[in-house]
C-alpha cells in the first residue's frame, strides 16, 4: 500500500506545479495536441503524453498504416481463461508493447457488459457478468501498470451497444447502475488502483457521459475516492461548461474542441470555478508524473525500453498462442477431439474461416499484425498432407480491402499501391507508396490545404479473367484498368461521424481483365459537413460546442480487388464430396469484422449467409463432424445435434490458426468457459433490443437481471449454452462443498477428483442464489485449479464480499443481503455440482 504521507507530498508538489500556470496554459493542457498525443509545458517538466488504442493490441499514434504491432487474441479469449495470471500477463505485454513504441496510457480495457447478444463492441469487452469482468480487468491493469503504462478503463458507463451511440440515453436504475455497470471500474480502482478512466459517447438517464456529476465527481471521485483522470472518448464531449463541471478532465482529441478558449471564457464568467480547472489540470500531472511523463527540473525523462520481444519473435508467437488457446471453449465433444496427431485418416477442413481465419474485431480495436495465421495453416503444420482444404461459402455482405499480396506498387516494384493525393486546384499534396491497400485521408494529415483527390495505383497478381473491383470510401469513384471500367457514387449513411473511418461506404463489381492488369483508382473526395448535417436535427441534442461537429470529413480509403468469388453451390456441393471422401470434417464457421465492430450492432445471432446449410451438408455427408465457431459473440445452432462436437474459438489474434489447431489437436487443452450465455434463438434472452426509442431512450429493463441472471430466474427460454460452461479435455468428480468464515470472508472447499486419464484443468465457479425473492443468482466467486490425471485436490473458492451486498435505493446505501439462500457450485450454471444452504 502506498504511504499516505508519500501521496500527500506528492499531491503538494503537483499542486504547487499547477499554481505556476495561467488560466489559459492549465486549459490548453486539457485538451489533446493532436488525434492520439497531449501537449506538454517545458516550464513545469510536463513531457507531451502519447497514447493509443490498446484492447487487443498497442496500434501506436497511426489509426492506419502505422507499424507492425502484436495482436492479442479478443477479450472474450482473455475472460474466458477464468485465470488472473492470464490475465495479468496480457497487461504485462500490452506494457511491454507500449513501452516499444514510446506510448505512456493504453485505451483499454473495455469494461462495459455483454447485456445484449446484438451488441456489435462485446468482443471487446470481457463478459456479461460483473464479478468476471471486474476481476480480469483488475488483473489486467495490474500487470500493466505495474511496468509504468497507464490503463484506461472504458467506457464510462451503461455503454452496451453500438446504434445511435453518440445520442442515445442508456435509462438505467441505481440498483443495477451501482451493481452491475459501475462494479468492474470500482474493482479495478479498488483492487488494482488504475490510473484513467473513459467517458462514453452516450447520455445516461438524460445526461451526457462526459456531464456526469453523479457517476464522475459524486461516485468515481467521490465515494470511491479515486485521483486518477477521466478522459472523454474521442469527439464524445458535447458541452463546454456541464462537462468541466461534470468531472472530466480531459478533452480528446485536438487541437479543436469545445474547451479552449470557451473554456476560459467560461471561467472568467464564473460559469466554471477555476478550483474545477485546477483539480482537472492536478490529475492530468499525477498521470504524467505516473508515467514517466513529469520531469521536473535536474530530473531525466523517462527512459524507454527496448529490449522487448520483437511482434513476431518466438517469445510472442508461444505467448499469444497459448493465451488463445486457453481461453478457448469446448462447447459439446461427443468424443472425437482432441483430433489425434498421429492416427491415419483423411481430414477435411472447411469453410471461408478456415483459409481466412478473422483473427480481430472492427473499429478502433483493429491493428496492423506481423501476420496473421489461419486454421488451414495451424491444422496442416500438425497433422500434414491428411489435411485436405475446401472453400466455403460467402461469409460477408461488403466487399473488403485487397489483400496487399494481390497488388504490386508499378513504381516501386513492391507488394501495395501508389499513393497521389491532390488539393482542390491540382497542387499535388502527396506521392508515396503504400505497402496496404488502406489510407486515412484526413485524420492525422499535416497538409496545408484539405486533400480533394486521391489517386491509387498498382498492378494485380490476377490471371486472366473475371476480377472483382471496386472501393472503399466516402467519395465519387472511378477505377479502371485493362479496358474495363467500374464507378460509384459513395456517401456515409448514418449518423455515427466516426463511420467514415469505422465503416465507410463500398462498391465492387466483377469484371474481365488482362492478367497483371493495372490498374488506377480515383475518387473525388466528398468532405461531410457534420455540423449542418447533425444541427439539423434537433431531437440530436446537439450544442453549438459539440465535439461532434469537428469530426473529421473524410476518412478510411481502400481499394477492392481479388480473384472473382465462385458461387455458393458450387462451393457447397465441393465442401460435401470433401467431408464424404475424409474420415472427419472439421468446419469453420464465424462471424467478421461486418459484424462484430465499433459503430454498428448485429440484428441477429445467425451466422452470415448460408454458413448453417453448409454445416447441415457436411454434417449429413461427414462421418465424424467438428464445428469450430471464429466468433466472440453467440451465434445460432441449428445443426448443433447433427455434430459431434463444436469449439469456441474467439477471435484468436495472430497466432489464432495455430492456436486453433493446438487446441483441437490437445497440444493445448482448451479450458475456457463461456463469458456469455448463449441463447437459443434470436429475442430469446433477459435483453434484446439494442435501437433506441423515438426519444432515443434505450430502457434497461431487464434491471439487476442480465444474463445468466434473467435466464436463470425465467425471465427467458433456457440458453443453448450457460455462462461459465466449458468441458476441456478432463473429467471430473466434485466431493462435497463445505461453506466458512475465514479471514478473508467466506469460503467454499470442495474436493475435486480428475477421473479422466490426462492431466488437466478445472474451474470450480461458485455463485450465490439469495433468499430474496428479488434479488437474482449471481457469481461470487471462481478459482482455477491444475489436477493430474486421477489426482484429487481441495480447492478454496473466496467469495467477494462485493457481491454479498445491494443498493438501497431509499436510503442511498449499501446494506448486506438478507442471509438464507444457497451458494451453487458448478461447472457452469448448467452444470450444478454441489450446494450448501446458507439458512
């Protein structure tokens, strides 16, 4: 713990660093410098401050084409370990690749809920269940910060989806505001003391986010007597004197925004205390200061180290895939995994997700990987030519960016494009080559005038025939090469502003080209007036301050070409000889980036396109039958009887193909449970509908009820799967369950015998279900434990005395649960091992 007198000092050395500032320097502190980086203040040893988007990967200040970093697996993945040191180990890499690229805070992690399955961000986030999530994020803040990098938890807060984000209102009640959504930013402020905090786009109970006197300044700041700094989401900040007042501290991003100089004016007019500036420009110093960021004067800066593994070293390669693997889930086995490496037998393997594995999430969680491994890769470099690949059928909906080996730069003579950029008279702004086939225009450009052409060219590894080609990007588009010829006009819809770099328009079409044909893109750029566009429309609630009005215009720009896609039938028909001719077929089906992203959320739990008629084929022709599912997020299951086995796979990072054939192969026991209950149909769960309201309210009805929570109480249909299911490879036998007081509160001892003949890992997972009527079951308690095959082990579960408690509504406060109930040891809530009655 730290010395309070310590603290105290420091606090007055900081204060006294504040006192040298005029008004108008402490305000230009508090808002960003640039997209990702902080001004800094040579007279007071305030370096500027970088940070970056961070919960699956360290992209650096580049929103685009920045350096090769490594990419985690999803934090579905991470939760699903149900371990701690998994837990802390990613926050110790995350550190370490911080460190690398000189970045002081990382965005993340997301500690918003899965409390509805359509919400298109979940992979983001850790769980449905509060407990869960608030422990690994706490583990993970702890292994990060404890290497001098800065966690920032977000979103702040009832943030659980996507649709008309920066204007809906989350109208959410006290009881479950304090016991479910703000409980894991409380855990990782009391148990691993994180250093920022987010503000979200969205209103709650008719506040904006970043406005929040009651969560931030009374409750976070308060109650909880946290010094850290709150930062706003980037453009989230929709009024200048309610925010400052409100408890944020931090504008993002710059230079523009809506402090500044209304700021200033604002506390000159006695609008905002400047004690309010001080307090905000105080934390932003502690921040620095516990970041190496603060150098005062005879101190040297921080020193950066450098002698982390490398992106793509075997130090990251064993590391990533071990952590994917663990948190993956053997969701049903009817005995045919783990695969044998060394039996006979003819393997297929199939589906689009098998020869492209999406192995990250959309939006701001995406990164520029060294590589990224596919099923098909992992699965032949284990079991060799017994692995016969076959396509499957179409997995998206939206043509996608070329894939850079397809392309080859004319002038450079290397995989990518060149790149022209064009102001409005014809003065050329830029030349360079890209090695992507994806450009930002107008995010963190440096031009003197606003780019109004852009053109692209480069040469297709394409045979001669049928290719389609097309883009991605707001604007009026020609591409043309080999005689052919294809256009469009393409203009944002919605009124998300970050959809032009998050999920810009796209057109393709297929056409006949000469092989190596080359090939030329030109878009007149078509700049977005957001301001007139989201004024217009005064149900928005917009003030003429807004932090949305000054988003960029432009955005993400790409070029669409590949080979011509065959026809579904075709490749079904070909999928079903495959599983016919192999004693197993193994195939993998998934969600993508369509629809497991920032600023969109899904409508349905089916998978895409006739992903499900591929699997009833296969099924039906295959003697044996596995089903990996590529997702974070549930999906439907139509064929679940008709398969012997199926493996939650997550989004697995770069290592996910490999890390995918480990764990079906056993080289790595999967022994992850599932962070989410998986419902059996669309609607059938405690929440649903993820649109908000005419008046753009979006209630939470489902109260203190979510999830397992709901289903457990009968508030929906049983769920295929329940959360914290999971079989592995082991087998196991549960003794009887003893409860205690012990001094770290109550406990639970429960005997566990491994009967299966491998060594393996459990997870006994103990939850409360109260006397109250009211009052919902709830997880309280988890512990994993590694057992040798026939071995016995008493294992300990603490329960958290955080979860013994509820909101009082009338009075304001917390108070103990009435006692009676039982505490439920399980496997998962379908999965009931022992009780003990607490009467």
């Amino acid at each position: 713990m730290a010395d309070p007198r310590r603290t105290l000092d420091r606090t007055a050395r900081l204060a006294e660093l504040v006192g040298r500032l005029s008004l108008a320097e402490k305000v230009h502190l508090l808002t960003g410098e640039t997209a990702f980086t902080l001004p800094g203040n040579d007279r007071i040893g305030l370096a500027p401050l970088a940070f970056s988007d961070g919960p699956t990967g360290v992209r650096g200040l580049k929103f685009v084409g920045g350096d090769a970093v490594a990419l985690l697996p999803n934090a579905t993945l991470i939760a699903g370990s149900f371990d701690d040191e998994v837990a802390a180990e990613v926050g110790r890499l995350l550190a370490e690749e911080a460190q690398r690229q000189q970045i002081h805070v990382v965005l993340g992690p997301t500690v918003n809920l899965h409390r509805s399955p359509l919400g298109g961000r979940l992979f983001e986030a850790y769980s449905e269940d509060p407990y869960l999530t608030g422990r690994t994020a706490a583990a993970y803040v702890r292994g990060m910060q404890e290497h001098g990098t800065a966690a920032c938890l977000k979103h702040l807060v009832a943030n659980e989806s996507e649709t008309l984000r920066n204007f809906m209102d989350s109208r959410v009640s006290e009881t479950a505001l304090r016991e479910l959504y703000l409980l894991p930013f409380e855990m990782a402020v009391a148990d691993a003391g994180a250093w920022s905090m987010m503000a979200a786009y969205n209103d709650v109970n008719g506040v904006p986010a970043t406005e929040q006197d009651h969560v931030q300044n009374r409750i976070v700041k308060g109650e909880w007597d946290w010094d850290g700094l709150i930062m706003s989401d980037w453009f989230a900040t929709k009024r200048t004197v309610a925010s400052a007042n409100g408890g944020l501290d931090l504008v993002m991003p710059g230079p523009d925004g809506p402090w500044g100089a209304r700021l200033v004016a604002a506390v000159r007019a006695g609008e905002v205390p400047e004690e309010s500036v001080d307090d905000h420009v105080l934390r932003l110093l502690r921040l620095a200061d516990r970041v190496g960021g603060l150098t005062p004067e005879g101190q040297q800066p921080r020193r950066w180290a450098q002698d982390q593994p490398t992106v793509d070293s075997p130090v990251r390669r064993e590391q990533l895939r071990r952590i994917a693997a663990r948190g993956m889930t053997v969701a049903t086995n009817n005995g045919v995994l783990p695969l044998a490496v060394d039996a006979g037998g003819a393997v297929a393997l199939i589906g689009r997700h098998a020869i492209d594995t999406v192995d990250m999430g959309g939006g701001s969680a995406t990164v520029n990987p060294p590589y990224r491994s596919t099923v098909a890769e992992g699965l032949s470099a284990l079991l060799g030519d017994r692995v016969h690949v076959t396509d499957g059928v179409a997995v998206r909906a939206r043509p996608v960016a070329a894939d850079p080996a397809f392309l080859t730069d004319p002038v450079t003579g290397t995989p990518g494009m060149q790149v022209v950029l064009l102001a409005a008279d014809g003065t050329e702004l830029s030349r360079c080559h890209s090695d992507s086939s994806t450009i930002s225009i107008g995010w963190d450009d440096e031009f003197d005038q606003d780019p109004a052409t852009a053109v692209l060219t480069t040469t297709l590894a394409n045979d001669a025939g049928p290719v389609l080609l097309g883009a991605i990007g707001t604007g009026d588009w020609t591409v043309a090469g080999g005689g052919a010829e294809v256009s469009a006009r393409l203009r944002v819809a919605g009124q998300d502003p970050g959809g032009t770099m998050l999920r810009p328009p796209a057109f393709a079409g297929t056409v006949e080209l000469p092989a190596a044909a080359t090939v030329t893109a030109t878009v007149a750029l078509h700049p977005v007036d957001w301001r007139e566009l989201l004024l217009r429309e005064p149900s928005l609630g917009l003030a003429e301050e807004s932090h949305l009005l000054d988003m960029t215009a432009l955005g993400r720009t790409a070029l669409v070409a590949a080979p011509a896609p065959r026809h579904d039938d075709e490749l079904i028909a070909a999928a079903e000889a495959a599983a016919a001719g192999a004693g197993t077929a193994v195939v993998v089906v998934g969600l993508t980036e369509e629809d497991e992203t920032e600023a969109a959320d899904k409508t349905t739990l089916a998978l895409p396109g006739r992903q499900d008629e591929l699997v009833h084929r296969v099924a039906a022709a295959a003697g044996r039958t596995v089903v990996v599912v590529n997702a974070a997020t549930p999906v439907l299951m139509p064929w679940l009887a008709e398969v012997d086995a199926v493996l939650v796979a997550g989004l697995p990072g770069q290592e996910g193909g490999h890390a995918v054939a480990a764990a079906l192969t056993g080289a790595l026991e999967p022994t992850g449970r599932l962070v989410t209950s998986w419902p059996a149909a669309d609607g059938a769960a405690p929440a649903w509908d993820v649109v908000p309201g005419e008046d753009l309210a979006l209630p939470y009805d489902d109260g203190t009820f979510i999830g397992h929570r709901g289903f457990h109480a009968g508030h929906a249909p049983a769920p295929l799967f329940w959360f914290g299911h999971g079989l592995g490879y082991g087998s196991w036998e549960y003794g009887t369950a003893q409860a205690h007081e012990s001094p770290d509160g109550l406990e639970v001892t429960v005997e566990l015998t491994n009967t299966s003949a491998r060594d393996s890992r459990e997870t006994v997972q103990v939850y409360l279900d109260p006397a109250e009527e009211d009052q919902p079951i709830r997880l309280v308690g988890y512990r994993g434990a590694d057992v040798a095959a026939g071995a016995t082990a008493a294992v300990t579960v603490t329960c958290d005395a955080r979860l013994l408690r509820r909101w009082d509504e009338a009075t304001g406060t917390w108070s103990p649960l009435a006692g009676g109930g039982e505490l439920v040891v399980a496997r998962g809530l379908g999965d009931v091992r022992a009780r003990v009655s607490l009467a």
